[in-house]
C-alpha cells in the first residue's frame, strides 16, 4: 500500500505543530486529518478507522493516555505518541497503553518521517510475513496461535492482543524453547533502525507477559534473560 493510500489522524493542541506535522505528511503523499482534542480524537477513530495515529499526550476533553486505552479496546490501528523532552514517565506510559512508538518533541522532518514510516511498513505487511513463516495454527504447552484467524488462547482463555504483540509472541513461539535475543526481537518488530532501544522492547515484553501469565510476577511462559533475550516456554 503506497502513501497516497494511507490516512493519518494526529491529534494536538499545538496549532503551529499541526499545521508543521500535516505540511510534511501531505507532501510525502498521505491524507491528514488533524483534530485538537481527545475527545475528537477518539471520535475519528471510531467512525473512520485510519490507518495511523499520532497522539499527542497533553491535550484538553481527553488526554492522549485516555484516547489509547479507550481505542485499543476497539482497535489494533498504530499509535505513535507525542511526548515532551524528558518526560520519560509519559512515553512508558504510553507504551504500556499499547502505543506501538514514541516521538520526543522537538522532533525533526526526517524522524517524524522515518517513525511513520516504520510504523506503516509493518502494520500492513505483518500478516503476511507470520503468514509465511509459521504454520495456518500452532500448539506449544498451553498457548494456541490460529495465524488464519490471527486469534491466541491460553490455556483455553482468548487472549486480546495488539498486532505488535501479536508479532513479538509470534517470533518467540517459533523458537519456542530457545533464547531470542533482544536484537533479533527489535528488528524484527520494529526494524533495524530500532536496534539497541531495549526499554521499547521491555515494555511490550512486560505487557504480554500480564496478559499471558497466572502470574505476571513470577512468568513461567516467557523467561527473562536480562541483557540478552527472552525465552517463551509454553508450559
């Protein structure tokens, strides 16, 4: 699918910015639609299903943290929040929500750009690369993937995942039973350019692990190596 297919959603209180954001979307060829509030945010989501979100944290009606959680209830469609300079907390947070990236303002043209395209590139091509590479459904231990139906259960429980989650699960099911290290994680997932950005990892690793685990504290179905990988076991 090529950009002149693609709609963006971005959602800010920062006229300039948006202004700054929709100028250079356009002219790499995307459709922008740009709202001011959460609520509006939320409402775009749901009646026109984009094909990218960029969410910004701070905004009035709703916050960003609001809008994600509401959507991911509904919605696997990408997110990439907008975070401020040293506000840590705000970016893991997001993560945790279910955002699939994070930009840190001020950001330039060319990361804005990159991220969005990274983000892109996977959601539409990720069903046919687990298609490709696993089996139409595979059993290991307690965990059951239908790549057909894109569905998991655990121990006979659904389990809802995002589509990057879903990626992730599926790389280390394929090992099942041997370490995957966390750089072969990141590329695949996220992409070479996202080498070495681990806490990115951690945190999708962390969240699978709650939906996953009896209990989350004690995993017994996807080990930590810390510093090299992660192991799924299935048992």
């Amino acid at each position: 699918m090529s950009a002149h297919n693609m709609s963006i959603l971005v959602a800010d209180d920062d006229p300039q910015l948006l202004q700054l954001i929709t100028r250079n979307l356009e002219w790499e060829g995307y459709a922008v639609v740009t709202v001011r509030d959460g609520q509006q945010a939320l409402e775009q989501v749901q009646e026109h299903t984009p094909d990218l979100v960029l969410l910004d944290v701070r905004m009035p009606e709703l916050d960003g943290f609001q809008v994600c959680q509401r959507v991911r209830e509904c919605s696997g469609v990408p997110i990439i929040f907008m975070t401020a300079l040293g506000l840590d907390q705000d970016r893991v947070r997001g993560l945790d929500l279910g955002a699939d990236d994070y930009l840190t303002k001020p950001f330039g043209v060319d990361e804005l750009l990159a991220r969005v395209r990274a983000v892109l590139r996977r959601a539409p091509t990720a069903e046919q690369q687990d298609a490709s590479a696993l089996r139409t459904t595979m059993t290991v231990g307690d965990l059951a993937m239908d790549v057909a139906q894109r569905t998991v259960t655990m121990a006979g429980r659904e389990v809802a995942l995002t589509p990057l989650e879903y990626r992730l699960l599926a790389l280390l099911v394929q090992h099942a039973g041997r370490m995957v290290l966390q750089e072969s994680l990141l590329e695949y997932a996220w992409g070479k350019q996202y080498l070495g950005e681990s806490h990115l990892l951690q945190v999708n690793i962390n969240r699978l692990q709650r939906k996953l685990e009896p209990d989350p504290g004690h995993p017994r179905y996807i080990l930590t190596r810390v510093g090299v990988g992660y192991l799924f076991t299935g048992h």
